[in-house]
C-alpha cells in the first residue's frame, strides 16, 4: 500500500475508487454499528443483549429521540442476532388476525425474510435462524430460514390502535422468543444475569484516527461478514485501499493515502445525497420509496418477492437507503412516501394552514396512517391534543358522505368542528410521512397517488 502512489495511477482515478467502496461499504459499517448500539442500548434505551428482544412499552411519543421518524402506530420488537455459534429458534405466537411484521436483515442491509400477517400469516410458527454455512438437521415443526451473514437484525412491528389497546399487545410481545437451538424446545434463557455489552463484536483495531476509523471498520467488518462470493472481484479492486488486507494498514498511512481516502468519502457522501433529493419519484410533491429497498438480489427466504420488479443490485441505491432509512421494509410489505412541500412546491411551515383531501383512501390490507415530524430532525412533535399521527384507526375521525376525508394539517388548532381531523404541525418546517401497510397492487404499481398536501390560508 506504502508504493501506492509511485505507481502509474492518476491521483483523480484513486479518489474515484475510494468514493465506489464507500458507497459500496457504507451500508455495512452503519448497519453493524447501529446493531452494536442496539445491543448496549442507544442513549439508555431501545437496547438489548444479542440473542434476546428489546420490546417497546408504549406508543412513542415526542420525548423519544433515539432514532429519527420513528413509527406511532406499532410497538417496536427487535433483535440482534448472532447465529454463528449456532442456530436461533424463533418462536412467534397466533395474534389472532393482528398486524404484525418480524423484518429479517443481514449485516449489509438486505431485507431477507418477512414473517408477519403478509408473509406467513398470523398463526402461531416456529422458525430457525441458521448460518451461511450451517448444514445440521432441524427439529420437527421448526421452519428453517438460512440468513446471508452470521450477523442479522429482527425489527418487529406489532400494530397498535391507542393507548387502551397496548397492554394486548405487551403480552404477544413477551410470547416472541429466541432460543438457543441446543436448548429447544425448554424455557428461553433467562435475560436477568446478562449484561448488555457480553458478546464480542468483531471489533476496529485501536488506534485508528478518527477521519480513518470507518474504512478500518469496513476492513474488519468486510473480513467478518464477508458479501456474497460473485462480488469478490468487485471488491478485490479495493485492494489498492488496504480493505482486504488482514492486518490494518490505517494505523500509519502516507499522508497522502489519507488524503485519497478522505476525499473518496466526501465525494460518496455527495452522491448519497443528490440521490435522496432527485433520484426518488415525485408525485403531487410526494416522494416515493416504494422501490428504494430492492437492492437484495440474492436472498430470499420465506416473504420475499423474488420478481425483476423487486430486485436492482445497485450500490448507490443501498447507500441512500441506508442513509435515508435505515431497516425500511420492501414496498410490498409497507410503503412510505414522504413530502417536505405542498402541491404548489413550496416547503411545508407550521406559518400556513393545509388540507390533505382523499377522494378515495389509500388502499391497504392492513391500515394506514400520516405522521407529523419537524424538519430537519424528523422527531415527533409536541402537541396539545397528544396526536402524533392521524390515520383509519384514528378514533373519532371524521368523512364526508360520499367517503371522502379531509385532513387538517396546521399549528394552531383548526376549531372545535375540525380537531378530530387535525394533525397537528410544530411552528416551523417540517415532513410528513403517510405509511400504508400490506398496500395493495394499487399503490405499489403508481395506479393509486396521494393527493397534494394544499395551502389553504
């Protein structure tokens, strides 16, 4: 690596790789990070041991600020997995018709599998996490599902209609468990005794500044959850920048190797970014993501769809993605547009008052909602009624007589008449997502679009 720069390679072609294996990389390094986070509990909370749920309590709400625009129409249940030592078993009981999604993912963000009311139906299941490698023989009754790396992440999404209906909810949640394969079928591991960080993630080596430390991460996490075998050779033109060399060469490098890499970085961030703000579909000032998860091209285990439609191996994709919503859902489990402006193309403000007018609702197999985050932090929002989302398990929500509905999108409350259809909106800017869950053909092929949100003072 040191005889980098003698060689005949201009300066400009190695920056321009540096920025492909960022791109490349990046994926991996925030997905393997956030799940190491998870482990140890992010800022106090939303955390768990690996092999063992962490289980949301209650609806969040504004004072929640771990993770942006977080959901308020289900409880989170997630995982973090390590089936390396052995096979997990997952135990996931009969909800009785309820909406629920166990969101499977690898160490580089590939959606993998899907359990839940879409994919496997609501009955009780059983199901075994195995390894890349693994080829042992599994109990009866226990579904196998081969996950792509050693480390994978669960995100549970249980539905939720209010505040009266979580106690329900907090007692599925404790009937979803992970065992140990040597253990099963007995009693899942009691959590008491364990200390969030006890498992040993592969780690970065010490002493790796800190402009550097996420291409060290790479190395390190590239080498312990390595990608699928036909992209050796993609990833073998990394060689040039230390990413496939056993020992880190990021300790002591050459100024100039530092500079390379620095502004390969700078240049992927750049191209994350324009892809977010132009790359999305936009329809009556609505971006649409319903496509912006369908990089995996390889994996699919039981509630994927293996179809041209749902498949694009594209890095740059993969990287935005990450970046703009890490663990989103394939479109056909749940779509998630979002919009920073109103249909005259000027950035939503809580200054102005809005309509959201749907001749027809969206059409869904589950249910659907719109919650309000401020910009650009896409946080919930504090509110005097305490409405965080507005949607069809809104209770009390009000439709004109041939079904149409219209919501109120503003500050200040709309009046007495008008509160049951408000969404209440922080004083400055800010983004609205509308999630549909288990959207039908509809949504997913463009035939249904979202109205406009309008400006109506």
């Amino acid at each position: 690596m040191r005889t980098l720069l003698a060689e005949e390679k201009r300066y400009e072609e190695l920056v321009g790789l540096a920025r492909d294996a960022y791109l490349y990389g990046y994926p991996l390094t925030e997905c393997v990070r956030t799940m190491t986070q998870m482990t140890r509990g992010i800022e106090g909370a939303m955390g768990a041991p690996v092999n063992a749920f962490w289980h949301a309590d209650q609806l969040l709400d504004p004072a929640f600020r771990q993770v942006v625009s977080p959901n308020n129409d289900t409880l989170y249940s997630v995982a973090v997995v390590d089936v390396g030592p052995e096979p997990m078993v997952l135990h996931l009981p009969d909800t009785h018709g309820r909406y629920y999604v166990m969101q499977c993912v690898d160490a580089w963000t590939n959606n993998f599998a899907y359990l839940g009311r879409r994919a496997t139906g609501t009955e009780e299941g059983v199901y075994a996490f195995v390894g890349p490698e693994w080829g042992g023989t599994l109990p009866r009754g226990v579904a196998g599902i081969r996950a792509p790396t050693d480390l994978m992440g669960i995100i549970g999404r249980t539905e939720v209609s209010g505040a009266d209906d979580v106690p329900a909810v907090r007692a599925l949640q404790q009937q979803y468990t992970l065992t140990p394969l040597h253990a099963w079928p007995e009693t899942p591991p009691d959590l008491g005794n364990r200390r969030h960080d006890d498992w040993a993630f592969p780690a970065p080596r010490p002493g790796v500044r800190a402009d550097l430390l996420v291409w060290e991460e790479m190395r390190v996490w590239m080498q312990a959850y390595p990608p699928p075998a036909d992209e050796g050779e993609y990833l073998d033109r990394f060689a040039l920048l230390g990413l496939t060399e056993k020992e880190s060469p990021y300790l002591d490098p050459e100024p100039e190797i530092a500079a390379v890499l620095t502004l390969g970085r700078t240049a992927a961030e750049k191209v994350i970014r324009t892809y977010i703000r132009s790359a999305l579909p936009k329809v009556n000032g609505w971006l649409y993501t319903t496509h912006l998860w369908d990089y995996n091209t390889r994996f699919f285990e039981v509630g994927t769809v293996q179809e041209e439609a749902w498949t694009s191996g594209n890095f740059m994709r993969r990287a935005a993605a990450a970046r703009a919503g890490l663990f989103g859902n394939h479109g056909y489990e749940a779509a998630y547009p979002w919009t920073y402006e109103d249909g005259e193309g000027d950035l939503l403000t809580g200054e102005r008052h809005y309509l959201l007018h749907f001749d027809h609702l969206p059409p869904v197999g589950a249910f659907w909602s719109v919650t309000m985050y401020s910009s650009p932090d896409y946080l919930l929002v504090e509110n005097p009624i305490g409405r965080y989302s507005i949607g069809d398990r809104t209770p009390g929500l009000q439709y004109h007589d041939d079904g149409s509905l219209d919501l109120y999108i503003q500050y200040d409350p709309p009046g007495h008449e008008k509160e049951s259809n408000w969404l209440p909106a922080p004083e400055g800017e800010f983004r609205p997502i509308m999630r549909m869950y288990q959207p039908d053909q509809a949504v997913l092929d463009g035939s249904y679009l979202l109205p406009p949100i309008r400006r109506v003072d």
